[in-house]
C-alpha cells in the first residue's frame, strides 16, 4: 500500500549550485550526495521538518534522451520549467527574508482566493510557488 510520496525530481544546470541554493538559502537539508557510476550523481534535499519527501536535484541527461534532455535545458534556460509549492506561516515575512538572501521573485505577495501568494525563480530557473494558505470555497473563483 503506497503511504506518501516520498520522492520528487527537480531538474536543474548544475548540482552544486543547487544544493547550495536549497540548503544555504531555503533551509532545506542534504539527504544524499553519491556518484553512482560514470557521470551520475545522486543528489537529494529535503525540508528539514518533512524528511520523508526528499527532491532530487537532477541534470538534465540519463535516463532522459538526447532529445528529451536537450527540451530540458532549454525549457530551464527560458525559466519556463514548473518547480514545486513551499508552504510558509508568513508570506510576506518570507519573502523579505528570502529577498534579503538575494532571491529574485517574479511576483510579491499577492492576495489570492486560496491565500497569500509569491513566485519565484530558483538558480536553473524552475519557478517556486510561496503559498500562505488560506480557507477558501470553490466559490472564491468565480
């Protein structure tokens, strides 16, 4: 029986400096950093109050295709690759905090039906959603 998600991919230019932006600037953690054979290195992070789901921070190469990898990169070059949602307790007080870490964001907190708001962009250009949530209705979106 599947009991949660455990693992997630995340696509990035350069695993160094991801890991360095999710655990120096995000307060993520290490989870795991190992050469897996020729050219392969598994590198994971993970919030350190949610160890249980770990995102892994992937170049763009195998297991993906030649093609499929090089979509990739383009797709991380034009800053058009989705990321994930970080959920936070003040997002405007984040947003300051994470400003003042040099984080650049395409969108300051706005006021959504669902809660408060932010986006931005990690250093391979996957945007991050920044979400104080909110109780809403489905009635909110109309």
């Amino acid at each position: 029986m599947i009991t949660n998600i455990s693992l997630f991919t995340l696509y990035v230019t350069d695993q160094d400096e991801a890991k360095k932006f999710y655990v120096d600037t995000l307060g993520f953690v290490e989870t795991a950093d190992v050469a897996m054979g020729e050219g392969f290195r598994w590198v994971t992070v993970a919030h350190p109050d949610h160890p249980e789901l770990e995102v892994t921070l992937m170049v763009p190469g195998p297991p993906l295709g030649p093609d499929m990898a090089a979509a990739v990169r383009r797709a991380l070059a034009d800053g058009t690759m989705g990321g994930f949602g970080l959920r936070t307790t003040d997002c405007r007080k984040t947003y300051e905090e994470f400003t003042a870490k040099g984080v650049e964001f395409t969108q300051p907190p706005s006021e959504r039906p669902y809660g408060v708001e932010a986006v931005f962009r990690d250093n391979s250009g996957n945007w991050l959603v920044l979400v104080e949530p909110r109780e809403y209705t489905p009635d909110e979106f109309r």
